[in-house]
C-alpha cells in the first residue's frame, strides 16, 4: 500500500520556491518496490481508472484532461500505453501535437489546443501541448517568424504574456468542469543517452530513432531552464504540474496513475438514478421480455433478477 501523500512529493503547490535541480529524476519517493510490485499497483490503478472513466462518462458532467510533457525518450507513449490500459477507447482521445500546420499558424497559439478539448465525460490526452509554445519556440526563437505575429507582440515580455494567457486558458477550463493535470516526464541527460543507443541498437526500436532528437539534446540546459520557468509560472491549483522522476519507466507510470486516480476519485462521480416513471417503465419492458420465455442465464446469474 502507497503512503496517502504518495503523490503530493511531485506535484507543485508552491510554484514560487519551484527549482527543478532540486527534483531527482531517479527518485523513488524512499520506497522499495521492484519492478513486479510496480506492476501490481499500476495494474490496480489502471483498473480503478477504468471504472471510474466509466461513471465520468455515464456522468457527463466532467471531463480530463491530461498534459504530458517531456524531452525526448521521456517515455510519454508509454505513460499512454499502461495507465490507460483500463479505459474504455471510446472515452479517452490522444492527441499528438507535431510542427503547426499552415492553418494553426493563421489563428492564436492556442487555437490547435482548444479545438483538441475532450468533451464532457471524456478523458482527453495531448501528448505534448500548447506548452510547445513557450518551450520549443523560446529556446528556437526563429520559429517566432513563421508564426507572423504583429511586432509588438514579439518584445521581451513575450513569454510572460504566453504564460498569462496559458494560466486564463486553464481557468476557463477549470471553471467550465475540465479537471487539468499536467505531467513534465524528468528524465536525466544519461538515461536519454541510454535510450537513444538503444534505439539505434535494438532493429525493433529503430523506427522510433529521430536524428533532431540528438540536435535538441545539445540544447538540453536551455530546455531545463524553460521547462522551469513553465511550470514556476503556470502551476496553479486549478491546473497542476507534477513533476515525474521518469528514469524509472514503471515509476514514472505509477505516478501518473496515481495522480489521475487521485484526482478523479476527488469529483466523487456516480452513475446517473433513474426516476420513478422510467423504472416503471422498465419493469414494464422486463416483464414482456420474461413473458417471452424463461429467463436465461448469463455469465452465471439469472437475468431473472429486479431492476433497481
């Protein structure tokens, strides 16, 4: 069993005294859990996940959000992959933001996010995000060009404007009944490297290889100095970062699934009652279906059973 403050080590309540050199990516919160004891505990949060996705869906009030942030090789498919193991595909949407199209670059640096939204009862992820804009354009700043913004909107303060508009943009979910959970997946320099050879060793894990993932690893300072200013700016209590150790991929999982179990369990979601002239309605229909023949047995049980 997980301590209750389990994740409350990685997630950023005072943004203010945040430092991410002071955050271990191979830290393992002081417990000593094997691999096949990660997989217990993640098999059982991605189960709960998936019951509790359903009563989010049958509830149609609330929607997720989740924001996966990471340099590459950080595991953020991975993240996918496991933790959503449980949940029904047809409520969760990935989406995978890439280089903006033509279109995007036409309207605000926001646009491509918000059309991207999931929808109420749904769980929505953005493998990378809207953040793209104040982490790989601030250490490209030439990207800045195609994005054919009017001069004075390209001055020093621009990044303090972005994140102002980020930190109202997350509001207005919030407020609107989107629970935000941002994940940055902290891998160390070394176990990049790691990773990296392996994609060039192993023939299975060659497609993944990407030669720009070796440029921007030469600009690894600048992406850490980024990646702190971000989230110092832009976690708020509405909308919180979690900073994952990720040299562990088990680890870095049971984070995030512990993270979103937590949150969702917070919401106290329930499947919708039925009224009293639809059920009377419905033991209208069961009793003309049983008058068909005798009940038959599924999955062990009669189906001869009352409605509630």
């Amino acid at each position: 069993m997980l301590p209750a403050k389990f994740i409350q080590r990685y997630r950023i309540d005072k943004p203010d005294r945040f430092r991410l050199s002071e955050f271990s990516t191979s830290d393992t919160a002081g417990l000593n859990l094997d691999k096949d004891d990660i997989k217990d505990l993640l098999q059982k949060d991605a189960e709960r996940l998936g019951e509790m996705q359903d009563r989010l869906f049958a509830e149609d009030k609330w929607s997720l959000l989740i924001v996966l942030q990471g340099m590459d090789t950080a595991g953020k498919d991975g993240v996918i992959e496991h933790v959503m193991a449980g949940v029904n595909p047809q409520g969760c949407v990935v989406h995978a933001f890439k280089a903006p199209s033509t279109e995007e670059l036409d309207h605000d640096f926001l646009w491509r996010s918000a059309t991207r939204l999931p929808e109420r009862g749904r769980i929505g992820i953005f493998n990378r995000s809207h953040y793209e804009e104040v982490l790989v354009v601030r250490v490209h700043p030439d990207l800045l060009a195609r994005q054919k913004l009017p001069p004075a909107m390209t001055g020093k303060d621009i990044w303090k404007h972005r994140f102002k508009s980020i930190r109202g943009f997350e509001r207005h979910l919030a407020r609107n009944g989107t629970i935000v959970l941002k994940f940055f997946l902290h891998v160390s320099r070394e176990e990049q490297r790691e990773r990296l050879l392996a994609r060039l060793d192993e023939p299975a894990k060659r497609w993944k290889f990407n030669a720009g993932d070796f440029a921007e690893r030469k600009l690894w300072d600048k992406y850490m100095a980024a990646y702190e200013d971000a989230i110092r700016a832009t976690s708020r209590g509405y909308a919180p970062w979690y900073v994952v150790p990720a040299d562990s991929k088990p680890f870095a999982r049971l984070v995030v699934a512990r993270a979103i179990v937590d949150a969702l369990s917070r919401l106290d979601l329930k499947y919708p009652t039925v009224g009293a002239a639809d059920l009377s309605e419905m033991k209208k229909i069961r009793a003309a279906l049983l008058a068909e023949g005798p009940p038959l047995k599924v999955k062990g049980r009669s189906s001869g059973r009352t409605a509630s």
